[in-house]
C-alpha cells in the first residue's frame, strides 16, 4: 500500500509522501520520527509551530497511571522509551528522573496508595509504600499531619517543547519534509491540501492536531477541555519530586465535572510548575482568577510553605479529552487512508512515544509491543462516524 500514493487534483501534480501528518505537537513529530525511522517518507506542517499548541502548555511529568489496564500498559511502555532515550535527548529537554510522589492525606487514601503499589509490582513496575515520617523527611514543606505516600521512582519530567524540536529536527534529519505556519486545510481520499494551497498525497494521512482534531476529522469524539497552571521564582531545593494527592485521578478522569487537584512538578530551574485544573466546555483561554484561586488555595492546603514563594506567570492550556480517557491511534474506522493520533488528555507528553511506535507499527501492518486494541479509534465507531 504505502509509496503507491496516487497523484491527485488538478494543476501541479501533488509533492507524494507515504505519510502525510497534521499537527507538530508532542504526538505529530514523534510519529514523524519513528515513521521516518521506519524508512518512510514524511510530511508534516503545523498551522502555527512545533510545539505550540498542548505540548507547550503541559507540565511534562512522565508517569506511570493506573485508571485502566490499557491506560497503564501505555504510559509504562511509554515511560520506559522516554528512560531509553535519555543518552540521546539533548540537555535542553531537561529529562531528570525526580520520580512521583503520591501523597495520602489519611488512612484510606494509605490503602488507595497500597492498592496501585500492588498494582505496578504485579506488572514489573518499582513502587514503594512511604509512612508520614519518611515522607516529611523527602519532602519536608508538605504540611504535617499527612499520612503517607506512595513513591514511583523512575517516573520523570521532560521540557516537552524541546523534546518535540528535537524529535522533528531527528525527523528531518531522516528526511521527512517539515511545513510552518501552514493548517492543514482538507484532509482525505490520498490527499492534503495546505493553507497557501499546496497539495500533498500520501497513502496515509495522520491527524495528529491535538483539540483541533475534530475541526480536521468532522465526528471524532475529542473534547476540549481547559488547564491552568502557575510557575513561581527559582528556589532551588525546595521540592525534589513531582508531587500528586492521591485524589488527582478523580480529577483527571470525570468525564463531567470541572475540579482542581494538587499537583506540583520541580523544574531544573529551581521553579516549581504548580498545578492543576480542569474544565469542560470552557473554549477562551484567558487565566480564570477563580479557578487559579481554587487550584492555588488546594496547593497551600497541602504546602502551606510555598506561600512564601510568587507565582510569576500563569497559562492556561487545552487537553484533548475521550470519552473513555484513553486515546485514539488508529485508523478512522470509516475514512480509509485516514490516520488518528489524537485524544491523548492529560498524558499526551509521556505518551506520544508510545502513540508513535503503536501508530508506525499498525501502518505498516507490524504486530505491536502492546495489544493495539483498547487505542483503536473504532472502539468509538458511534461517535466516531457522528459527524
Ligand atoms: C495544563 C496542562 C498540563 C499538562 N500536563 C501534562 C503532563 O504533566 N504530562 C503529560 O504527559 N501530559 C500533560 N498534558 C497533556 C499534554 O500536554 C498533551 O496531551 C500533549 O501535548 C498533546 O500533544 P499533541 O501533539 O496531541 O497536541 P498539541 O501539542 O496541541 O499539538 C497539536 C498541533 O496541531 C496543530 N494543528 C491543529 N490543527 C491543525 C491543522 N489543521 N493543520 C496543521 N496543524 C494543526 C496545532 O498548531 C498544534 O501545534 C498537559 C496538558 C495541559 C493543558
């Protein structure tokens, strides 16, 4: 199937590529880079630049999360690739492995925490159970009066936008064609036609364009849905991990309701990325004082030290959300030569290395690492052909 791409339109003959990719976030450029990896020929254009969109906004935690069998089984499989490439990532993508620390504020959250450390030993994955003095001597601005937590040691945290140049430029450097500045205006039957008119055909066209991914692939069930954060001044040392309360899950996986979570993450800088909130419906992306109020309030509750610190900046980013909370990488169940590698929440940093060898794996018709099933796009047929 793939380098038999057929010329398509009319006036100049189309530029013919085996892939052809919508959208240089995280996910775009790494499936751009295992692809050309593969020997095939890619190309990819953003509508504004690499790493604009998301993947700048996030915190770039890579962790390991348990909300469903499929939903571990990526992001393990993930994080470890992210561990393997550490010798090659350049400084600049400021790869540390600070580990998680999932915080129990009393004793059933203790057992919660009990319960996934079993979980990830079962499946090969380090965990270890912490009382309320061993954590207050690793982390000790956490209030007192906790009663423990759970430490995964080799999750990590990634500068993401410059992991992203750093894939792209390994995917030029592999040959793959690379347009800025330029949408992606129509998107099926072999074909993609660019904003300044240029057409490119491909066997495989990927739609890897983040909230938008729906604006590309009218019915794809991606919900749009808002996150704030806030960065304070460099006070290096003051925490050494990236801290999580145990009930973040709940945040990030209710499908409906708009929460706050306590969830910090240390930068190399001595900053620290306070965060996190969550919100439907919301399509502005102003910094909304209430909820940075509530998202911060929640902060000090667990951290009253870091009262002492300024918030220097704030941002507000959007998570492509699923109904099932698992992404879409696939084919689109009823637009053959259309390619889906969206949907990815709030995990899309630590899992676009996954995402690129799952999605590479299936056009090439490879068996995969993981079973390919629970990402498929047809599993939401009914949403999915909803147009
Ligand atoms: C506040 C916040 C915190 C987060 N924290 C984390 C975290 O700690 N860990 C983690 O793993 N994930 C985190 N995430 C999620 C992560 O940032 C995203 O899942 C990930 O960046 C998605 O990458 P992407 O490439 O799919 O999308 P994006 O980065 O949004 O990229 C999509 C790209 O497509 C382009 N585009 C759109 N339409 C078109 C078109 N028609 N033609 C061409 N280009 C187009 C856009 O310009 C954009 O550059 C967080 C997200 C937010 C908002």
């Amino acid at each position: 199937m793939l380098g038999d791409s057929a010329l398509s339109g009319s006036g100049a003959a189309p530029a013919c590529f085996d892939v052809v990719i919508a959208g240089a976030g995280i996910v775009g450029v790494a499936c751009a880079w295992q692809l050309t990896r593969a020997g095939l020929r890619v190309a990819i254009a953003d509508s504004a630049f690499v790493g604009g969109g998301a993947t700048a906004a996030g915190m770039g935690h890579i962790v390991v999360l348990d909300d469903s069998d499929a939903q571990f089984r990526l992001t393990a499989w993930s994080r470890q690739l992210w561990r393997d490439l550490r010798p090659e990532l350049p400084a600049s993508a400021e790869y540390v492995e600070c580990g998680t620390l999932w915080v129990a504020s009393g004793g059933e959250e203790m057992a919660e925490a009990s319960r996934k450390r079993e979980y990830a030993a079962s499946r090969g994955v380090a965990a270890t159970l912490l009382d309320a003095g061993e954590l207050a001597a690793l982390e000790p601005h956490l209030r007192p009066g906790l009663a423990g937590a759970l430490l995964v040691p080799h999750d990590g945290v990634v500068y993401a936008p410059a992991a992203a140049r750093w894939m792209l430029a390994q995917a030029t450097a592999h040959g793959a064609t690379y347009r800025q500045g330029q949408r992606v205006e129509s998107f099926g039957a072999g074909s993609a036609r660019l904003s300044d008119g240029t057409r490119w055909s491909a066997a495989a066209l990927v739609n890897a364009a983040g909230v938008d991914a729906p604006r590309l692939t009218p019915g794809l069930p991606v919900q749009s849905r808002k996150g704030h954060l806030a960065i304070t001044d460099r006070e290096p040392g003051f925490i050494a991990h990236q801290i999580v309360e145990l009930g973040y899950s709940k945040s990030a996986h209710s499908s409906t309701a708009d929460s706050v979570a306590f969830n910090l993450c240390p930068r190399p800088t001595g900053q620290i990325l306070v965060g996190s909130s969550r919100q439907f419906g919301v399509t502005n992306a102003v910094v909304e004082r209430p909820v940075l109020e509530a998202m911060l309030k929640r902060a000090l509750a667990y951290m009253p030290d870091l009262g002492n610190l300024s918030a220097v900046r704030c941002w507000t980013g959007f998570r492509a959300a699923t109904p099932d909370n698992l992404p879409l990488i696939g084919p689109h169940p009823s637009l053959p030569g259309v390619w889906i590698a969206a949907g990815h929440e709030g995990l899309g940093i630590t899992t676009s290395l996954g995402t690129a060898h799952l999605l590479t794996a299936l056009i090439l018709g490879n068996s995969c690492a993981i079973p390919a099933h629970p990402y498929l796009p047809a599993r939401l047929s009914t949403e999915v052909g909803r147009a």
